[in-house]
C-alpha cells in the first residue's frame, strides 16, 4: 500500500500536526483518532488494514489526521474558553489547511467523507455539520455530539458553534440547510459492549426535527464501542458505498 506522511506547522494552531496519506487514488475519505490518538492510531489500531483492499484498489484514498484534543477540550489545566479557542482553530486548520491538502494531492476538488469513532465521530460529524459544502458524507461511531460537560459551566461563541447539538438545534439558514439536503450523514450506534447510544439517538431527534436526512444506523448486538467492531461497520460501509 501506497504511504505518504506530510506534516506541517499551522500558525492558527501554533503547533505542527501530521497528515497520513493511503492509497494512490480514489475519492477522498478524511479519518479522525479517537481521544487519545493521533495521525498513526487508525493505523496502529488496524482499521487501515481493515480498509486496505478499498485503499489498494482506488475505491478510497484514505487521509488521517490528528486532533487537538488534549490542547483543547480535553485540556483541564487550560480556562474553558481556551479550550473552545482551540476547537474553533481546529475546525479552521480542517478546512482552510487539510482540505486544499486533500484537493491538491487528490487534484481535484473532490467532495470529501470524514469517519471517525468515540470523540473522532465527534469531529467527523462536526466537520460535516459545520462545512456540508466541502464534505459530503460522514461515519460518525459511538460518537458523543453534546460536550458541555469539558467547559467547566462556561459558555462562549467558540464552543456554541462547535457544540453540534446546540448550533443544529437553531439553523435557520437557507443555504446550509439546502447543502446539509445533499450529504449523506450516518449516526452510528448499536447495543454491543460499552456501547451508550443515547447520544446518537438524541442527535438524529434533532437532525430529524430540522428535516435534515440521515440514517441513525443502530448495529444492535453488533454495534459495540471497540474497534473490532468500527472496523467491521466501515468494511461495509466503504464496500456498499463506494
């Protein structure tokens, strides 16, 4: 399998983050590492080799990307509006520095999907959510879509409108809802070990009261929050859909 590694300082972030690059061709599908992860987590947890016959074959060119997790939401030593802060660079490195990224080494200004489990199904969904222009289809697994509980009671512009769950629940706007009509958004969850499907349940209530399509795809006992299991449901995903 074809294996690129870029890297590069943002000046929004102030901090280098890596980008992993799979496959030689094939639209693009952007990875997230869970909350403790980085760049090379969906590697090392095998989900590439679960993907690396769609990967080889050009069904998919698979990109991963790191987070800022631990210097943002999940940064307990920092104020909570620092936290947001960096949530709010975050979303802006995605789609002012990964995504011309992605079109340049794809090149093509191709619509983008976005995966990710746990916290990464967050920011998959979040990406989506906030840039449904850019990126057309998520895999949003086990995912929390709600996090107050990281801002210690504050509250702020930042985090408002990167908090799915309160910025979904107001959109009145024309255009992106007209853009939001065009993606292909699956919420999954199931019943298996560790999984806790109340917040995807409670996001498709929201999705589904602005009329906003999406599939709340519940795997029942084969829908656990482990990565044998998310290996198994992008294997399908990826094999029915692209």
């Amino acid at each position: 399998m074809k294996r690129e590694y870029h890297r590069w300082y943002s000046s929004r972030l102030g901090i280098e983050l890596g980008v992993v690059v799979y496959g030689h061709w094939g639209p693009p599908l952007m990875g997230f590492p869970t909350s403790a992860g980085d760049e090379w987590e969906l590697e090392n947890q095998g989900m590439i080799g679960a993907l690396g016959d769609f990967i080889d074959s050009g069904r998919i060119k698979f990109f991963s990307v790191n987070s800022v997790n631990h210097q943002g939401l999940y940064n307990r030593g920092a104020h909570p509006f620092h936290r947001s802060y960096m949530q709010a660079m975050f979303d802006g490195y995605l789609r002012e520095e990964v995504v011309p990224f992605i079109w340049d080494n794809c090149k093509s200004s191709v619509a983008i999907s976005t995966m990710g489990a746990s916290f990464g199904a967050f920011h998959a969904a979040n990406s989506l959510f906030k840039h449904p222009d850019v990126f057309k289809r998520c895999f949003a697994m086990s995912g929390v879509y709600d996090v107050r509980n990281f801002m210690d009671g504050m509250y702020d512009d930042n985090f408002y409108f990167n908090n799915p769950m309160d910025y979904l629940a107001n959109l009145s706007d024309p255009w992106l809802l007209g853009e939001l009509a065009s993606c292909d958004i699956h919420i999954i969850t199931g019943t298996g070990p560790w999984e806790k499907s109340g917040a995807s349940y409670r996001l498709s209530e929201i999705l589904s009261r602005k009329g906003i399509r999406h599939s709340l795809d519940d795997w029942g006992p084969q829908g656990g929050h482990d990565w044998p299991y998310w290996k198994n449901e992008m294997r399908e995903y990826v094999s029915w859909l692209f």
